[in-house]
C-alpha cells in the first residue's frame, strides 16, 4: 500500500513539474514577442517582421543547410532595414547603371575610315562639301527654354536630389550600425550576489553586448555549487526586476530602463538607496543584482525579497521608485 502512495506522490510531482516546465516555457515566448515588437538598438531600422518571417519561409522552403539559412535570413533584413532606413532602392540604381555600362559596345577606331573616306570623296566631287553648301542647307535650331534660377523648385521631383539623400541616410546607417557594434564590443565589470539566503558578492567582466544567458555562465562557472546547475535554471534579478536571459546588457544602456529600485543601466555597486536617501528621487545609485536558481525562487517567493520580484516588462514606465512591494 505504501508503495502505491509513492508511486502516486511521485506520479502528482512529476505531473505537476511538467505544468511548471510549459508555464516557464509559455512565459518565455511571450517575452520573446513582447520583445519582438518593442525593438531596441540596431532593430530599429526594422519596419516589419512579419514580411521578414514570411520571406524567410518561402525562401527556405524544405530542406536547407544552416548556414544558407542564416544567410537567407540575414540578408532579407538588411533588405528590411535598408526600406525602413529608406535606402532600399540603392542597390538597384547601381545595376541599373552597371548594366548600361556592360551594354555600350566598344567600337573600332578604323571600323568606319573607307566609309569616311568615300562619302568624303563622293562630296567633293559632286561639289557638296563646301562649307557654303553645308551652310544653306542646314536647319537652323530652334532656341530652348531653359532653368530659370530665381525660381524655387526644391518641392518639385528631383532624381539626382533624392539618390544624394538615400546615400547619405546610408551612410549614416551604416554609421550608426558600426557605433553600436563597438558599444557592444565595450567591456564593463559587472558587481552581482549570489543569493541563497545570504549574499555572496562577486564580480565578473563582459561585454556591453552579451545576453542575460553569457553572464550566467560566467557567474556559474565562480560558484562550485551553481557548476551542476543549467543556466535555464539560473534568474537575475535586478532592481527587483526578473530579466530574461535574451536581453542584453546594451537594451538596458542604450534605454536608460529603471527598476523599482534603482536604474537597471549602471552595473557597479553604490550603497542600497532604499537605505541611504529617498527612494523616490532618482539617482545614478544602484546596487547589485542578485543570481539565484529557479528551484529557490519557487519556495522563497512568498518572503522578502523575493515577494517583491517580477519579470521585467518594457511597456511599464517607472517614473519613481519604491521600498514596498509596489
């Protein structure tokens, strides 16, 4: 009998560690499309992904190698991005007169000298090819209206206006993108806890553009205890603020986010402000975030600190911060 009541226990635990599993899941790809349609940083020359995604499935239709893949797909948004930059028609102003260039034929220098030479003897022989002649029977031309410079025209359609204008908004495209992929490149030390209870403070160093998951790994590889433990299994927590390991740390710098707390933009470690001035005046102060592991938060949820913890959610403006679980 007792065997069975096991059985049965572990039947209800398993069922309900599944449940757990498909709600983190469910949880995870909301905050997948959230982000997806609050673009930050370089997705911001993106108008639509829907017509990307589309494109990329009639693109890679069936069987197909990652690497073409990843190809496919980077190239249809660059496509994007140069359309909502304005810059789209560039690329094919640039064949046009490539093609131009490859359809004039190179001709002979001698190809038309007898020509020349018998239509030349031809007319001074039959006493055409005087100058007095050429003179009589040439139409005179007619004079054309030009430009008049004191009017002002820039409203009207202008081709070479408006390729100078797409070339300089993609200069400054591109400039823009290599700004941001050497902010990203950018080193910070990043100051965190690891929380069990208790704190253990320690620091590790990565780059502005590395996601939630690349910092958990480093934070598990200081940590003998953490090194058996998945990063899925790993939460950050900063400013009582859940972030997703998706996330980068240059979302949070480029955006000037804030948590309840604190701002979610600086990673070194001041004193806590809730103890040291108002909370409600914001400050440049921040204090470390905390790593701990999922199974933790499940049975410490209901105790401070973690009952004031929530998953980040970029649609909600914090324009003060709190010391109460609000």
């Amino acid at each position: 009998m007792s065997t069975q009541q096991e059985k049965a226990k572990l039947a209800a635990l398993e069922k309900k560690r599944k449940q757990m599993l498909d709600s983190f899941a469910a949880q995870k790809n909301d905050l997948i499309a959230e982000t997806a349609r609050n673009r930050t940083g370089s997705d911001r020359f993106t108008s639509k992904t829907d017509g990307v995604e589309d494109s990329l499935k009639r693109s890679t239709y069936g069987l197909v190698q990652l690497s073409d893949f990843k190809e496919t797909r980077e190239k249809l948004e660059e496509a994007a991005r140069r359309e909502a930059a304005g810059t789209g028609e560039l690329k094919e102003d640039e064949k046009k007169k490539k093609k131009k260039k490859k359809d004039g034929k190179v001709k002979l220098s001698f190809a038309m000298d007898d020509g020349d030479e018998e239509e030349g003897t031809s007319r001074n022989d039959s006493g055409e090819g005087t100058p007095g002649a050429e003179d009589d029977d040439r139409p005179k031309k007619k004079a054309k209206l030009g430009k008049n410079p004191a009017v002002d025209t820039h409203f009207l359609p202008d081709r070479e206006r408006e390729d100078a204008e797409r070339k300089d908004r993609e200069q400054l495209r591109q400039k823009w993108i290599k700004m941001q992929e050497d902010t990203k490149k950018e080193e910070i030390e990043i100051t965190y806890s690891y929380w069990d209870g208790n704190g253990h403070r320690k620091s590790v160093t990565c780059a502005k553009g590395d996601s939630i998951a690349a910092f958990l790994e480093k934070c598990r590889q200081q940590f003998p205890e953490l090194r058996a433990v998945s990063v899925d299994n790993l939460m950050y927590i900063k400013e009582d603020l859940i972030i997703p390991h998706h996330y980068t740390f240059y979302d949070f710098i480029v955006n000037k986010y804030r948590g309840k707390s604190g701002p979610m933009f600086n990673f070194d470690v001041h004193d806590d402000v809730r103890l040291i001035a108002d909370a409600s005046v914001e400050k440049d102060e921040s204090h470390a975030g905390k790593v701990c592991e999922r199974s933790w938060y499940n049975r410490s949820k209901h105790l401070f600190p973690a009952s004031r913890w929530e998953v980040f959610n970029p649609e909600i403006s914090r324009s003060k911060y709190s010391i109460r679980g609000d």
